[in-house]
C-alpha cells in the first residue's frame, strides 16, 4: 500500500496486541482493531486472529499477510478516517463468485473470511486555563461527560485536589509556562479553552495553543476582545487562516447564558458537538473571527504589519 508505514507481518500474543492498542491511545491516536470473527472453508487463519492498526499505518500483528493483509489495512485506514467501524468480507476463491459478496483477494484457498474493525479513538484531554468562576463548573462537566481534565491557572492558590479531585494535573506557571506545558502536552485530539480573562495570561497562552497540536482551541470573552486578541497576534505573524480556522471565539453555543453554570454548558455543548463531528453550519456562524468583516480587518492588520 503505497505511503504505508506498515511493518512485516508477525504473530504477537494477544498480551502485546492490546498493549500496541494502549500505547497508541496514550499517543493520542486513533487506533482500528481486525478480528477474525468467521471463516467459511478455508482462510488464512482462524476466527480469533487480530491485528492492531494505527492512524498513522503502523501495524501489528498479522491476518495471514499478502493480498488480503493489505486490503484489510486499506479497509482500517478508512475506517480510522470515517471514525466508525465496520464488517468487511473477504473472497479466497481466486474468481468471482456471484452468490459471495466479499472483496476478492486473487488467492485460492477456497473460503470466505469475515473480519470486524473497530475503531478506538482516545479520550479527549481538555486543558481549562483559568480557575476561576467559569474553570470550576466547566471542570466539572468535562469531567461528567469522561474528558480528562487539566486545569492550569498563575494562581497557585485557586488549585487544589480538593477543588479538583478528578483532574490528571494542576498546573501552576507564570503564563509563558502555562503555554509552554500545553503546547508540548496537547494532541490532535485534545481541547483548549482558555478562560482566564486577563489580556497577558489569554493572549499568551493562544499564542503558545496556536502552536500546538490541539484540534479544538476555544477563547472565552467578549467580542470585542476577541477581535482584539486576534489583531495582537496578526500584528505578531500568526497567519490569518491558521487563527479563523482553529480558534473558536468567543466560545460555546448562544443559548442566552448568563451564570457561570449555564456559560459552562454553552462551551460543553459546542465541545461535544466537535468531539462527534456534528458541529452545524450555525455553530461555527457564532465564531466572531468567521465572519468576512473580521476578516477583512484582521487582513488590514497584516498590511499595516506589513
């Protein structure tokens, strides 16, 4: 398969199949999982053979190798991009077989082999900086919905197990360090919210998230002041597109919230919306930085920059 990082085929235990499944998940990718669930006549090999594949082509394991071992692998990678899995059936009579609907392999063992793809995807890590009104409750829910949660604030004081009993890390820093941790930390799956409020902390952190792998970054504030954070950081190079589409600002879902509970499930709603790949047309509507008018500004900055 032509771009693939696929390695020989070899048998592994069932042991160290499933610790390739854990240790991609804690690389933050998304991992598809073949199982032989049936065999008609004969096949490679029997139900119960697995292989482990990565979104990024790596495998492990093996189904029997050849022609089929490479149509699964294709048939993962779609899955993997799709997010969803699937039953796949695969022909080993070496011709067409009109009353068999499965891929033909070209081999001639003489069966059909049906193989099951998962997909596992890892869970989400939401990076919350700001620890203040809107960081407590919004933990809370990340937390509910089984986000893993980190909460990063200068102020070392407004961290503590006991105010955050279920977050993988607190994190105290002067802003810079703050950025500096997300940044190395975040994965391509992971979310960004920056909620903290003062200009140096929000504007220093994004800087440092735009940088990042995260695939959600989102900004709370007004927006004015997002339009503002977004002209301080064109005036700096941040490439235009790069900021309109990835930061979502200001963030959450406009369903006329006031307190700092009901803001909180704004910003949730939007960020479960994200993770299931259903975030409408008027979701992303409400991001100031999409409109052509903020654009068109943002552009006039990087003129003047200029």
């Amino acid at each position: 398969m032509k771009g693939s990082r696929h390695i020989l085929p070899t048998y592994i235990t069932d042991e160290e199949l499933f610790s390739k499944v854990i240790e991609g998940l804690r690389e933050g990718r998304i991992v598809a999982l073949a199982i032989i669930v049936e065999k008609t006549g004969s096949g490679p090999r029997r139900p119960g053979a697995k292989m482990v594949i990565y979104d990024d082509g790596r495998c492990f394991g093996t189904l029997g190798g050849g022609v089929f071992e490479r149509l699964v692998i294709k048939h993962a990678m779609e899955a993997i991009r799709e997010g969803k899995p699937r039953i796949e059936k695969y022909s080993f009579f070496g011709r067409e077989v009109k009353e068999v609907k499965a891929h033909e392999t070209g081999l001639i063992c003489g069966g059909v082999v049906t193989v099951y793809i998962d997909v596992i995807k890892p869970v989400p890590t939401a990076y919350i900086v700001g620890a203040g009104r809107i960081g407590k409750p919004l933990a809370d829910l990340l937390n509910m919905i089984g986000l893993r949660v980190v909460v990063a604030d200068p102020n070392k004081g407004l961290l503590s197990k006991e105010i955050y009993p279920y977050a993988e890390k607190l994190f105290h820093g002067a802003p810079d360090e703050i950025g500096r941790f997300i940044e190395a930390s975040a994965k391509s799956r992971d979310i960004i919210i920056i909620a903290h409020g003062e200009t140096d902390v929000d504007v220093t952190v994004l800087r440092h998230a735009l940088r990042s792998k995260a695939g959600f970054i989102g900004v709370l504030g007004s927006r004015r002041k997002v339009i503002e954070y977004a002209k301080m950081l064109v005036r700096e190079g941040f490439n235009i597109d790069d900021i309109v589409s990835r930061v979502r600002a200001p963030i959450g879902i406009d369903i006329g919230a006031e307190t700092p509970e009901e803001i909180s499930i704004s910003i949730v709603s939007q960020i479960i919306s994200w993770i299931h790949g259903v975030e409408s047309d008027s979701y992303r509507q409400l991001n100031i930085l999409r409109m052509d008018s903020v654009i068109d500004t943002l552009r006039k900055e990087a003129i003047g920059k200029s």
